[in-house]
C-alpha cells in the first residue's frame, strides 16, 4: 500500500506549476561564497549578492580590453563625493546674491528651472555648488539617475543627494558606462538602508568599468560634451525666445508686479473680485490679485487676447484605466508627469500595444511639437515634444495640447513656459484632495498675440529650432552609449563563464522533485510487485 503522507507525494499534489503571466518574477537566487561576503563588508541582504550584478560585473572582468576600478589609483575617477549638509534658508529669487537650488530629481532637466533659491549673503554656498564637466548621480531616493554638468547646469547649486564624480579624463566615457544597463546595475548593486535607499561615495572603489583604446574613449567622451553643448544651445534659444516676448509685450519680471489687498490694516490677506470674474469659481486661490495682474499685464501691448482652445486643434487628457504592461519588444514607451521634463528620460514601462491599440492612438499617443502640461503633483511643468519621442504614450496626468500648426506651437510652448504663462496655468489648480487641473480648465486659459506678427513668428521659429537641437543631442548621447554598449559586449569568450549559470527557479527545483517521485514511484511498483 503506497503511503499518500509520503513526502514527494504529497509535493506535487500540492505545488503546481506557476504562472507567471500577472505575477512577479520567479524567485531567483545563488550561492554566494564567504569571500564575497567579507568582500561585501559582511552585508547579508541579497540585493548586495544581485544575480543580474554578477553577470555584469564578470562580463567587464572577462572585457577584451580590460577594465579598471573607477575610483582607484589607476581608475577613471579623481574624486567622489557629495556636497555639505548645511541648513537650507531658502530666499526669495530676488534676494542679492541668491542662485537657485536644485533637487536629485530637478538636476536631470533639460532645463532645469528652479524654485528654491539660496543666497550667499545667508549661508556659505560654495558646498552645493558644482562645476562644468562634473557627473552628477542620485544616491537617494530614485539611486543611479545621472546627468553631467553644462553650462547650463553650472549656473545653479546641487542638493547634497547628489554624488559629484571628478573624472581623471574622458568625463564623458564614464558618464555613458553609468547610462547603460550593465553601469546602472552595477551602481544600484549597492544600495543600502532600511528607511531610505541611498548608495555611497565609497561604493564605486568597487565598481569595474571597461576600458577602451584611447581614440574610442575621446570619441566618446566628445559626442557627450557635443551632446550637452547642444542642450545648451536649445536653452540659449529658449531664452532668447522669451526675451523677444517679455519685450514686445513690455513685461516686467514676474518680482516686480506690486499685489495691492482690500484692507492692509489686518495680517491676513483680503480682496475683491468683480461678479463678472468668478467665472463659477468660489475658490478664493482663483481670484488672487497676482493673477488678475498678470492678465491686465498681458493684455496692455497684446493685439488680442485668445485661449487655448482657440489656438489649437485639440486639448486631450486622457481617461483614467487600468495599464497592462510587457516588454519592449510589445509595448509603446509610457511616460509618466516627471520624464516629460527630460530629454531621455530611463522607460522602465511600456504600454500593451495588442491591449491598449484604440486608447494609444486616440488619447495617450504624442507627437513632434505637441505641447505637454502636468496636470497634477507638480502642476504646470510643460515641454514641446521632441522628434525621438513620436509615437510614444503619457499618461493620463499629462494634457495634450495640440497647435493648430506648427505656426503657433512655439510660440504657445514659450508663453506656457514663462512665468506669467505658469501663472496662468497654476490658476486653474482645483481639488479638495489632490490638486489637479483639466482639459476644460487649460481650454479657457487666455493666451497673448503680438501685434508684431514677424516678432511672433521668430519667437516660434526659435522654439522649434532649439527643439530640432535637442533631438540631435539626443542622437549624440544615443550614438554615444551605442558605442560604449559594443566595448561592454566585446569579451573574451573563451574566459567569460556566465555568472547566471548558479541561477534556479521554483519550476527548476519542481522538475527535479518531480522527477524523484517517479523514481520512488518505480521502487514502490517494483516492491509490491514483488
């Protein structure tokens, strides 16, 4: 009689085959030696024994040309650190002697605009500061995002949350080994805390980067430098653009309009607002006295005042549904409210192309010089679409605003993006819980027209200009990490033995159990046969 409490038996009437369609990953693991504990300052959390880490980091050992620790005495890094933790006193922007300050988050901006600024008359700013041709990775919160410092960059300080890496030469080489996919994995390898994740300074003595022959690491160091040069070119054009439309519009900075209240014999702000401007709005945020001064400001040289919704062939925001996610191969690049500020942003999630066809092309699919808004978070951050992002998704925390041609999208891109336009947009923030606005809110918003036509035409031409030069610093960086993708790949066969080959699954370990519960099967027919 077979005894049904046998072990192997009662495995597999209990563990079925998993799938994992809309489950997670199967579990992976390996065996990790003592040496690499030791090696790893006695850190027991698997993230710190990373299979995929193993893979890359044997894969560079094994590299044609060698490799190099980064931070080492022949490596490619002079210094590693992170800026001064000091009190921030934030400023107002006109204070004498204030710089704007920037976020881990901000600093990957195409153009970073700040919010916060801090004044040297205040609190020693030199810590925070950062130079031109310095790598800039995030080492909290979202580890491993990295920019290099332009000139536009330069102009503004780093929060201390971000690691500033000095490169020997070739700044440039490194900051492309830390874009791809084997330098991101190495650098999140080792992450730490069981709060906040963070990584160190200290952490890349242990990083390997491959190396290259000389020619190779100055062309690639070149078509980075190229590439942020061409940023900054965009940015320079930006501003020109805008400085075009304060003039003929004879706009004041945005520190200069004077607010005057109903009553100032009392500490809490007061004011008045006609009947005919409520406009169904009882919010009082709505009815701000800056608000109503930037509209009589906008309005003085303007020839006419028109809307959105008057300029544009559409304004989309799409409808709120349940996403299906799968590779790359099937799926359009998604972007959420944060990548659309960034020139390459990192696409972790790609929307089911078979799922969601009708929804893509209909609401979530943009375009070259479409005009983006966030319409929740962080309300009013607005970008014009680059060439390299055509065809791609964003959620629905984005409006779409759709030009009604080419003619204009520019130049609504530049009143968007001014102070004046964002105050504008913020205008129509409304929600007890979450702040947000919406496609009829932006429809309303009142928008300039220049009694210069030609002055307007230039101001869109140098929008669009400036973003036809961040879709070739976009082909720049790409041809650059391309490169650097082939030197990662370039390994000594013979000699490279694949770290993955120590990795089991559940299904592995369930073939091999069912395997040994036939054989006892065979045993326990062969005993009672007998």
């Amino acid at each position: 009689m077979v005894d049904n409490s046998n072990l192997a038996y009662k495995f597999t009437e209990v563990e079925k085959e998993i799938d994992y369609t809309y489950l997670p990953d199967q579990l992976k693991y390996t065996s990790v030696s003592l040496t690499e504990v030791f090696n790893n300052k006695l850190r027991l959390e698997a993230s710190a024994f990373s299979i995929e880490a193993k893979f890359a980091k044997e894969k560079i050992l094994n590299n044609k040309n060698g490799y190099k620790y980064a931070w080492s005495k022949d490596g490619f890094i002079e210094n590693c650190f992170y800026g001064g933790r000091a009190k921030r006193n934030y400023v107002a922007k006109n204070t004498e002697g204030a710089v704007g300050f920037l976020g881990s988050a901000e600093m990957l901006n195409i153009y970073p605009k700040a919010v916060k600024y801090l004044s040297s008359n205040v609190i020693n700013i030199v810590p925070f500061k950062v130079d031109k041709g310095t790598i800039l990775i995030s080492r909290s919160g979202t580890i491993g995002k990295v920019t290099f410092v332009n000139d536009t960059l330069s102009k503004n300080l780093i929060s201390e949350h971000a690691i500033r890496i000095i490169a020997k030469e070739y700044a440039g080489y490194l900051f492309t080994f830390f874009q791809t996919e084997t330098g991101q994995t190495l650098v999140k390898s080792n992450i730490f805390g069981a709060v906040v994740d963070q990584i160190e300074p200290q952490h890349f003595e242990k990083i390997v980067v491959p190396n290259a022959p000389e020619s190779l690491k100055k062309e690639i160091h070149e078509l980075v430098i190229d590439s942020y040069d061409l940023r900054d070119e965009s940015n320079n054009l930006i501003d020109h653009a805008e400085q075009i439309l304060y003039e003929e519009l004879q706009l004041k900075p945005i520190e200069e309009l004077k607010t005057e209240y109903f009553d100032n014999s009392v500490d809490l702000r007061n004011y008045t607002t006609k009947l005919s401007n409520l406009r169904l709005r009882l919010d009082s945020s709505y009815h701000i006295p800056m608000v109503q001064l930037v509209e009589q400001e906008i309005k003085r040289h303007a020839k006419e005042i028109s809307t959105i919704g008057q300029l544009s062939k559409d304004v989309i925001l799409a409808g709120v549904f349940k996403r299906t996610y799968v590779d790359s191969e099937n799926g359009v690049p998604f972007l959420g409210g944060r990548d659309i500020t960034q020139l390459n942003p990192q696409v972790e999630k790609f929307l089911s192309k078979s799922v969601h066809a009708t929804r893509i092309k209909k609401e979530l699919a943009v375009f070259e010089n479409y005009v983006l808004i966030s319409d929740r978070g962080t309300i009013g951050k607005v970008q014009i679409v680059p060439k390299h992002w055509t065809g791609w998704a964003v959620s629905q925390n984005i409006i779409k605003v759709i030009a009604n041609s080419n003619d204009i999208a520019g130049y609504l891109f530049c009143f968007f993006n001014s102070d004046y336009g964002q105050i504008l947009i913020k205008r129509e923030t409304y929600g007890s819980v979450v702040d947000m606005i919406d496609d009829k809110n932006v429809n309303g918003i009142h928008v300039p027209l220049l009694k210069n036509e030609k002055k307007q035409k230039e101001i869109n031409d140098l929008v669009l200009q400036a973003n036809e030069l961040r879709y070739q610093a976009h082909l720049k960086e790409q041809e650059a990490i391309k490169k650097m993708e082939n030197i990662i790949n370039t390994t000594n066969d013979n000699k490279f033995s694949i770290a993955l080959k120590h990795l089991h699954s559940n299904s592995e370990i369930d073939q091999l159990v069912y395997q040994l519960y036939e054989l006892t099967e065979e045993e326990i027919k062969i005993v009672e046969g007998d």
